[in-house]
C-alpha cells in the first residue's frame, strides 16, 4: 500500500474532510478501488491492515480553497467523521503511476549509501518534511557513530542506483557533521 494523505480538519456538516495529500495528483482517488483508511500509527506500507483499520470508497472529491476535500461512503455526517480526523488513507500500489526515473519510497529502504565511493550508511527512510523536501533517514555506518541522519532528498547531491540498492551521496561540506558542531 502506499500513503495517499491524511484526514485533516472537518468541512462542514456532511462528514467532508481537507484532505492532507503526499501525492502529486489526488484527484486520482476518485473512483480509486482498495482504498484503506487506517489510525495513524498503522503503517500499511510495511504490514497488513488490522482493525479498526477499514476499506472504503470515495462518495465525494473536491477542492475546497485550493485544498482537497472528500468524504467517504460509510461516513454520512460530522458526528460519524469526528473519530477518523487524522487517519491516514492508503491506496494500492498498483494504481500509482510512475515516470522514466522515479521510484516509491519504500524502494530505497536498505538501499546502502556511500559518498566518494565509501560506504557510510543504510536507508531506514524516507519521511516527507514540511520544506518541501524529503528526507532521507539513513543509519550512520561510519566508525566511531551510531544513530541515524537526516539528509534532506535534493537531486544534485543523490544518484539513486535501485537494482542494486546503492545511493550515491554528493553532499555539501560538513552536512553529515552537522550534529559534531560545538558552541
């Protein structure tokens, strides 16, 4: 399954929500089969849908001040909606659509990463960011570290090798020492 968005606030009194999308075009939902709706911490992408997460099908999608608004089947009015702000909506991977180039996210996870031929770390993620850009969790494989780093997905500084599962790092001075900084 891949993340479509989330339920933000409620619209109006007909079970509508503004609609949080992580997807380039969801206007694609409408008449979308296999749509799931899940609480938040369940995380389709890597396990199987458990209650109360649910299938459901669009009975609505619009856009609202540039947002996008939908409501559900199953859900006729706010009362019945107010328990499902936030939940995600997951849609199947196979109505994506992918151009010459791009990949899904849950591709690059294990992918190995190295910078000047060095390997120095391993993809856990990649988490969508408010800037604009994602960003790329990798465990830190360097010796002498540990934990994980940040690296915010700019194309310049990335080639993205997915056969086999390599990530070329090109980063600017200092960004994977950020954290080594001292006042």
């Amino acid at each position: 399954m891949l993340l479509a968005g989330h339920l933000a606030k409620i619209q109006g009194l007909k079970g509508e929500f503004l609609f949080h999308s992580v997807m380039d075009s969801p206007e694609r939902l409408e008449g979308m089969a296999g749509l799931i709706l899940a609480p938040p911490h369940q995380d389709l992408e890597r396990a199987e849908a458990l209650p109360p997460a649910r299938a459901v099908s669009l009975r609505l999608f619009r856009w609202h001040q540039e947002r996008p608004c939908l409501a559900f089947a199953d859900v006729p009015d706010r009362t019945a909606a107010e328990a499902l702000k936030g939940w995600a909506l997951w849609m199947p991977e196979a109505e994506a659509t992918l151009e010459e180039g791009e990949s899904f996210r849950h591709q690059w996870v294990g992918c190995e990463v190295f910078v000047a031929d060095r390997k120095v770390g391993e993809v856990l993620r990649l988490d969508p960011a408010p800037t604009g850009y994602d960003m790329v969790v990798m465990r830190d494989l360097r010796p002498g570290r540990t934990g994980q780093r940040d690296i915010p997905y700019i194309k310049a500084w990335w080639t993205l090798d997915l056969p086999n599962r390599r990530l070329d790092l090109d980063p600017p001075p200092g960004l994977l020492d950020v954290n080594l900084i001292k006042d």
